[in-house]
C-alpha cells in the first residue's frame, strides 16, 4: 500500500511528489546484491584517489537527506486539512497536489542538466531554498493562491532528491554504490515513520505549526549542504573535462518526444513502463486523496478524522515500511523471484484498496491497508529493477528519467481525478478506482527475460 521507504520525493504524492521518484531503487538494490539478483546500476565513475574516496561526503549527505525528508514528510498529513481551512473543496485539493508535480515535471529535467554541468552542490542549494521559501509563504497563507503559489515554488525547485542521489554516484565505486545508497534509505526510511508523526502531534497546536516546523528543518538542511559538502567536486570536475554526461548516462529534456518514443517501440519495455504507468497512477490516487477520503469516512474519540489522526495513520504505514524493507522485500524476492513480487505489489493494492471503500471502523481500514502494504511491498523495487534490466548501462540516465515523467504525470492526473470522486461523496467510489487500476497491471504481462551476469555483462553490477 504505502510503499513508504521507496518513494521519490514525486512518491508519495503530491505531497510527497518528490520522495517517491528518487529513492527507487535504494533499499532494493542492496537486497539484490545479496540475493545475487543482476540489477543495473551506473558504473561511469572517475577513479578517485584513495584519499578523496575517503573523504567521500555520504555522512553530509546522509543528514542533509534525513533532514530533508523530515521535513517534507511533516507537510504530507497536513496539506489537504490546510486547503480546507482556506475554503478549498476536494477538487481543489486535488489541483493543489498536482500544482507541485506539474512544475516538477518541467523543471525537474532542467535541474538534473544543470547539476551535470554546474556540480551537484550549487543546484542542492538553490533546490533546498525553494523549497524553504516555499514552506515559509505556505506557513503564512491567508489564501488560496498563497497555497498554489507555495507549492508551484516548491515544484519548480524539487531537484533536493535527485540531486543527492547523484552525488552519491559520484563519490563512490560501483561495488560500494549498493552500500551508500542503503544508507540514505535509512534516511529515507526514518523521515516517512517520524515526519507524519510529528505532524501530528504538533497539530495539536493548529496546522501552522508543523508547517513552521519544516520551515525549520529545510533551513537546516540547507546549512548542512553549505557547511558540510565540499565546495570542490573532483569527480564532477573529471567527467566535465572528458567530456563525459556523468554516471547515469545523458539527460534528455521534457519536450525530447522523439528520444522517448524509441523506447516504447521496444515491446517488451513498453509493457513495463505501461505496468509502471497503472502502478504510479493507483498510488497517487491513494496516497493524494487518502486524508480527504479518512476524514469523511472514519470518526475518533467522537470526531472526524484529522492531520492529527492522519499523521499517525502514515507514521504506523512508515513503520510497515522499515519492517519490510529492512531484509523481508529482499528475501521475498529471492524465494519467489522478481515476476511474482511484482504481481504480487499489484495484487496487495488491487485487494486492499477495493476492501478500503467497503470499511466502516478505523480498525478494518487498518487491517486491510496493512494487509496491502507487506503483500505489496516490493513492488516499486521490483519493478524499477525489471525497467532499468531492460536497458544498456549508458541509458539509466534516461529511464530513470522517464520513469519519474511518468510518475510526475500520473500526480498530475491521479489527484484531481480522485478529488473530483470524493467530492461528489463517491468514496466506495474513489477506492474502487485506485484499486483497478492496480488491478489493471496484472493483465499486462512482463515479456522480457530475465538478464543474467553472463547474458547481459553490461548492465551486472561489476
């Protein structure tokens, strides 16, 4: 259900857009390396001297990252209830949320571009900025378009993630890429279990408090970044000389149509980028419209549900997600192999998301989003891992790329489309939507074969 601790700040949502798109492969592919699955992973890394590798900035960028999420993932209970307080219907929510992943989807692209030319450090900062510039006008909005305004920033500037990631290509080997990027899933993961719940309990004290909260830790974060991250990027510098497009392969641009076409004519992809299309759409249609549908479905203590009972609900899904991600996905995957897990991340929400519209007590639409979430942990990895199997090693760069199109499209599209559902008070509705389109994949059948070590030493990590 929740697929917590591998989003991509696009993940989650719209308010969790941009968690969801970045960290899609880091908890699986340290699994994979253990279960001796092949997954595909950039190599192109200058060789560093010992000395320079050791001094590799991953601790920075590990609390740059924690803080970072922290702070985003305080914001993903509390937005919806915010716009309410303004006179926002459920339809206007919706366009909220997507407000931000329409601005991601054009300028994410771009910044990746320029952190390939200009160094990962000068965009982190000016990424980190608009997003603390963001939360601030969002703190203090009196109206309406003061919140699209804060989210269209935010949006606009959302390379915090992506960029990261790529610094940490940049700074380690291939065989200790796996490790380094375990290590900001734990960021990852420990952000999506505290962040709702300290939005919670701080909405105790009204919805601007947890929004002053982020305020404080995307600050933070930025001084992280500007104290912490050496000023000269050695590696950056090596690839620019040579004229190379960086670890991940080139970068194309949002309008580049025709270099994104090619890759649907090879069938077997296009199938598994249709599969990611369904799975990114279902998500953003539960995760967007999730706190609007609890809050006129569900009662405690005597009264609605709210941020406050909202954030906790995430909190406990976040717990679900270090539990699985923490070793279970990867014995899963293991014992039953990619294809099943995979069927399988789409049978769990198909089941549970079509359950949810029938509940009625907190306690059933606990138990069947619960069921959803350890059944369909594994998805997003999985999936990621059969998508970039199917491509050379120059061209991560690119899949990656329009895996996050497509997940940033799906943001745009699922939530006003849910918002629209649950404010006409069709929520059985809204959850049977979510859960068909999960249920949708499971007739798109994978036809690429499984790559091997010695079938496809391009894309093995070495």
């Amino acid at each position: 259900m929740l697929q917590i601790l591998v989003v991509s700040r696009p993940l989650a949502c719209r308010f969790y857009g941009r968690w969801e798109q970045n960290y899609v492969l880091y908890s699986f592919r340290t699994q994979s390396v253990k279960s001796g699955i092949v997954t595909s992973q950039p190599t192109n890394v200058v060789d560093v001297p010992a000395a320079k590798r050791r001094s590799s900035p991953l601790l920075p960028i590990f609390l740059i990252v924690a803080v970072d999420i922290l702070g985003f993932t305080i914001i993903l209970p509390l937005l919806p209830f915010y716009s309410e307080r303004l006179g926002a219907s459920p339809a206007v929510v919706g366009t909220i949320v997507s407000i931000y992943a329409f601005f991601q989807l054009i300028a994410g692209p771009i910044l990746g571009q320029l952190s390939d030319r200009f160094g990962r450090r000068p965009i982190l900062l000016i990424s980190q900025l608009g997003t603390f510039v963001g939360f601030i006008v969002l703190a203090f909005s009196s109206q309406l378009w003061m919140v699209f305004l804060a989210r269209a920033l935010d949006g606009a500037t959302a390379g915090n993630l992506t960029t990261a990631q790529a610094y940490i290509s940049d700074v380690t080997k291939p065989e200790d890429r796996a490790k380094s990027f375990a290590i900001i899933g734990v960021a990852f993961g420990m952000g999506f279990l505290l962040g709702p719940a300290i939005a919670g309990f701080l909405a105790r004290w009204g919805y601007q408090a947890p929004i002053l909260a982020a305020c404080c830790l995307s600050f933070t974060s930025i001084l992280c970044t500007f104290f912490l991250l050496p000023r000269r990027e050695i590696v950056h510098e090596q690839n620019a000389s040579q004229g190379e497009s960086g670890p991940g392969g080139k970068r194309l641009s949002l309008f580049s149509w025709g270099e994104y076409r090619r890759y649907f004519k090879n069938a077997a992809l296009a199938r598994l980028l249709v599969r990611w299309a369904l799975f990114a759409m279902s998500f953003a249609t539960f995760m967007s419209g999730f706190a609007l549908f609890a809050e006129r479905k569900y009662t405690w203590n005597g009264h609605r549900f709210g941020a406050h009972e909202i954030g906790y609900v995430f909190a406990f899904f976040g717990f679900i997600g270090i539990i699985m991600q923490g070793g279970l996905v990867g014995r899963m995957v293991k014992w039953l192999g990619e294809e099943r897990v995979v069927m399988l991340g789409f049978l769990g929400p198909f089941v549970s998301y079509v359950a949810l519209g029938f509940t009625h007590t907190v306690g059933q639409m606990l138990g069947v989003l619960a069921l959803g979430s350890i059944v369909g942990a594994g998805i997003r990895p999985a999936l990621t891992s059969q998508i970039t199997q199917s491509a050379g090693r120059r061209e991560q760069g690119v899949i990656i790329g329009l895996t996050q199109s497509i997940m940033s499209i799906a943001q745009i599209v699922a939530p006003i489309v849910g918002g629209l559902l649950i404010q006409k008070n069709w929520l059985a509705q809204w959850a049977i939507w979510a859960g068909l389109l999960s249920g949708l994949a499971l007739f798109v059948r994978n036809g690429a074969k499984p790559l091997t070590p010695t079938a496809a030493p391009e894309t093995a990590v070495p």
